[in-house]
C-alpha cells in the first residue's frame, strides 16, 4: 500500500475574479473548492493512475471534514487524525492574477494528536510505500520528516520526500528512496541560480551523495532530470502544451514516477510516466486523467 502523509491539508478555495479591483467589492466568474496540500494531491493523482493509497495526516473541525468527503468522493482512501480544535485551513487562490494567494494557518497540532499518526506508522509492513510531502505547521517539530524516516529505517519501507530546505536535507542521511526538489528549490539549498538541465545534474548529485538514492529534479516548462540510483541520468525537455494549473503539477510528477516505477521496476519508464503526469495536469483544470496521461506519453522524449 502507498501511504501519504499531509500534515496541514487545506480546502483551496479557486476564484478567477474579471477585473479585479483592489479597495472593492469583486464578485467571482468562476470558483473551485478542493481539497488541498502535497501529500493529498498524490493520493488524488495516484488514484487517477490506478494506483490505490491512503491518506494520512490531520484535520480539524467542518472545513476538515469537507476535505475527508471531497477525497472519498474522488475514491482515496483516508485515515485522517481529527485534531481536537481549532479548524483546517482554506487557502484562497485568485486564478487571474498570477501568484496571487492567501493561505490559512490551520490547526495546531497536540503531541498526543501526533503520536496516533506515529502509531498508525508503527503498522506499515514491509514493501509499502511512504510520501512525505509538503511544508508542516509551526506546531510540529522541525525534525518530524526526520523522525518518521528513522522510525521506518531498516523495516523495508520505500520512503519518497517532497519538501524544501532543512526538511529534506534532514532526511538525507536515511537514505530515502526519492525525493523531488524543483529547480528552485535545489539551487537554494546551494546558493546558486539553475537555469538549464545541465546546470542541475552536479547539484542533483551532490544530493544522491548525502545519501539520497534517486533525485528528481521538477523545472516546470523545462522538463525535469532523473539523478537514479542505477547511476543513469535522464532529461526530458516539458511536452508542447498550455499551461492550465500549475498547482500540483510537481506533486502528479511523484505519483507518476511512483507509478511507472511499481509497475516496471525500471527508472527510464518510471521518468517518463512522471514526466508525462506533471505535464498532463499541468495542461489540465485539475489533476489529469489516466488517458491523459497516457496519450502525452507518447510525446515525451527522453
């Protein structure tokens, strides 16, 4: 089973509002409620690709079980913790001006609400599959992503990361199956500006020799690089396409290569079905469908 764990999920309430005046009342054209954050975005993708996992993480209040119903209605499965108080978050995104976004706090989380989560991956049995994914609130200890890996270590746990800075560098030394830092991302944590593939696939390497065992590096419209543990590096330049939604784009690159690689056991095609499933959704309103998915990767070039 492929467990995800989204430590602050949110409902992403999408507005394109026309002419949007500052200092005015502005009334929506068009509006989206979703459920939200990187780990629930894997599960979403994973699902429309076949692949069945359980969400994990925390939720609190009627915002938090709106996000519980929108994902049973998607057919995920979730094992959400309620958190006692305090609500989920909704993150408010205005479509038509780009960037634009106000994302909610969300709940604190409390030590015992946290060690039921530590629990439940007590229960995880050799060959499941663990994303840890996204940011986590100020309430939980910025060594949490650390922790869980050396909880899991040595149990025959497949472990795939999906965060910034201090977090994912922290889980190197466990030596994590996958983790994807974007283009960005991955010239923060050196302090250089990437621009090209050629550019990233020193720096990718820098992070396969802190111990992770394959690096995928996302770059939005310029493909992505695989850095694979078999000592091969692949690039593919982005397919042709119009860019819809950028939002989870990344996270449907992870479910794609988690995809392809359960399924074949090989890097070159697990690469390419996560190349093929970030591009889909990004040329989607929402998360791309399976036959979407499938005609573009037909397109992509490695």
């Amino acid at each position: 089973m492929i467990y995800t764990i989204t430590f602050n999920p949110a409902l992403d309430y999408i507005v394109s509002v026309d002419d949007f005046k500052m200092g005015m009342t502005n009334r929506t054209s068009k509006e989206l409620l979703l459920a939200g954050g990187k780990g629930i975005n894997v599960s979403i993708m994973l699902k429309n690709l076949g692949q069945e996992s359980t969400a994990l993480g925390f939720i609190a209040g009627f915002t938090g079980e709106e996000i519980r119903r929108s994902l049973e209605r998607q057919g995920c499965r979730t094992e959400f913790i309620t958190i006692p108080e305090g609500l989920s978050r909704i993150n408010v995104k205005l479509k038509n001006i780009e960037g634009t976004e106000i994302n909610g706090r969300g709940p604190d989380i409390d030590e015992e609400s946290l060690n039921k989560l530590m629990a439940r991956l007590d229960k995880l049995v050799k060959g499941d599959v663990l994303v840890l994914a996204g940011s986590i609130p100020a309430s939980v200890p910025a060594s949490i992503y650390q922790d869980i890996c050396k909880r899991l270590a040595g149990r025959g746990i497949t472990v795939a990361v999906d965060a910034a800075g201090e977090l994912l560098l922290n889980v190197l030394k466990l030596n994590p199956f996958l983790i994807k830092p974007n283009i960005h991302e991955l010239g923060g944590i050196f302090g250089v500006n990437l621009k090209a593939a050629e550019d990233v696939i020193p720096y990718a390497k820098k992070l396969q020799e802190k111990g992770a065992k394959n690096v995928l590096v996302s770059m939005a419209g310029k493909g992505a690089v695989l850095v694979a543990e078999s000592g091969e590096v692949f690039m593919s330049p982005a397919p042709e396409g119009k860019l819809v939604n950028s939002v989870g784009a990344g996270d449907s690159m992870v479910a794609g290569f988690l995809t392809g690689f359960l399924e074949s056991g090989d890097y070159k095609k697990a690469f390419k079905m996560g190349v093929a499933a970030g591009s889909a959704s990004a040329f989607s309103e929402q998360f791309a469908a399976k036959e979407e998915v499938e005609r573009l990767l037909k397109k992509i070039e490695i």
